[in-house]
C-alpha cells in the first residue's frame, strides 16, 4: 500500500541539514527525489490508536492503569479529560531502502534516510488531523502530540503504548530490549483533548508563537 499523504521535499531537505530550498547539488536534488518517489511508492504505512480518559494531578499523570510522572507531559495535558494513544509506522521499506543504496551510495543513503523521517512524520500529522477532526465534532479539541522520549516522559514508557494498543499485533512493529522501534520509521505518542479550545499549530509547541507564554506548552 502507498504511503497515503506526500512526502514534503523541504521537510527532506530540513532532515539532511540544508537550511534552504535551493542548497545542495543537482545531483542530490535528483537523489532526493528519487527517494521520495520510492517511499511514497513501497511505504506500507499501518497505525491504530485508542482512546482513555485521563486525570492530571500536579506532575502525574493517570489514563488506563499506567501513571506517569512528567512535569512536561502533565503540563500539556492539563486541562484534558480525554487522550488518545497512539502507534504509527511508515512499514519496513524504508529501512530496506537505506540498507540497500548504502551498499553503493552512502549519500543516496542519506536521503532515503531523511525521506523516510520525513516520511512517518507526514504520516503522523495525517492520522493527527482524523484524530483532531474526529473529536472537534464532539466538542474536545487536541493538543499537540507527544511522544515517549520527549522531555522527561520517560522511553520506558513505550512498554505501556505497546501493551494497551497491542502494537505488535496490530502494525507488525516490535520493541526491542533497548526500547528502539523497529521499523525504525515508527512512532509512538498520545494527544490530549479538552473541552477548552487552544489556538495549537500543526508542527506543536516548538512553532507555535504561543509557546513563551501558554501554560500548556510542551516545551516546559
Ligand atoms: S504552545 Fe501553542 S501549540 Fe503548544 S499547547 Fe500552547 S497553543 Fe497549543
């Protein structure tokens, strides 16, 4: 199955360290697209998510039978009496793909790297935009995602995610001992929802004009 959304070049591009549309080669320009084309084409993308109600109380945070102790997570879902974990993967191709050009070009390498990056973002911000959809009909409007990892809510608890949505089972990725994710084009994260309205962005707290002052940033 195709990968279902486009995967943007700049955002490529942004991944590989260029800081503008027109840095690098013709060469690399040609690699680059090339790497999309492939991806967009051999992706087998697969998410499942799961709603939870969820309590917020100082710096821990309640959903299901897990509690959390994060001073950034808690501060991004105060206020949300619903979340919705969820799994994402953009499918085993593009770890293939990366195998398979740095036996020739470690530099056509790299943008299959970078194009799978972008690749399960793109994904992600689709399933958030169904989800965000999903539940703006209902009244509830999401915060931005956040993923198991970032700022101090712990990897660990990525065994959570994966034991109440059954990822492996549902999306075919495995957690390995060290937590790693495998395909490694996967993601895993929760949004919180709130009967309050947030003007969030897209991108999340780190581009949104708010983030100095909004009590419910995720930059903490
Ligand atoms: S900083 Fe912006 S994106 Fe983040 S929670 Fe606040 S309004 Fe939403």
């Amino acid at each position: 199955m195709p990968l279902e959304v486009t995967i943007p070049e700049n955002e490529v591009r942004r991944y590989m360290g260029f800081r503008g549309p027109v840095e690098g080669s013709p060469e690399t320009d040609a690699m680059i697209k090339k790497a999309i084309a492939s991806l967009e084409k051999d992706c087998s993308p697969r998410y499942v998510s799961k709603a939870f109600p969820v309590t917020v109380d100082g710096y821990k945070v309640e959903f299901a039978d897990v509690v959390i102790e994060s001073r950034a997570l808690a501060r991004n879902l105060a206020g949300c009496t619903e979340c919705v974990l969820f799994a994402a993967t953009a499918g085993p191709s593009c770890d293939m793909l990366v195998k398979r050009a740095a036996v020739t070009s470690s530099a056509y390498a790299s943008c299959c790297q970078a194009a799978g990056a972008a690749a399960i973002e793109a994904y992600c911000d689709m399933i958030n935009d169904k989800i965000r959809n999903e539940y703006e009909a209902k009244g509830l409007f999401a915060r931005p995602r956040f993923s198991p990892g970032y700022g101090d809510l712990a990897l660990a608890h990525q065994k959570d995610w994966f034991r109440l949505l059954d990822i492996t089972k549902n999306t075919g990725v495995e957690l390995t001992d060290s937590l790693l994710m495998v395909p490694t084009k996967s993601v895993t994260a929760v949004i919180g929802l709130s009967p309050n309205r947030l003007p969030c962005v897209k991108q999340g707290c780190e581009a949104c004009t708010m983030a100095s002052t909004c009590a419910f940033s995720r930059k903490g």
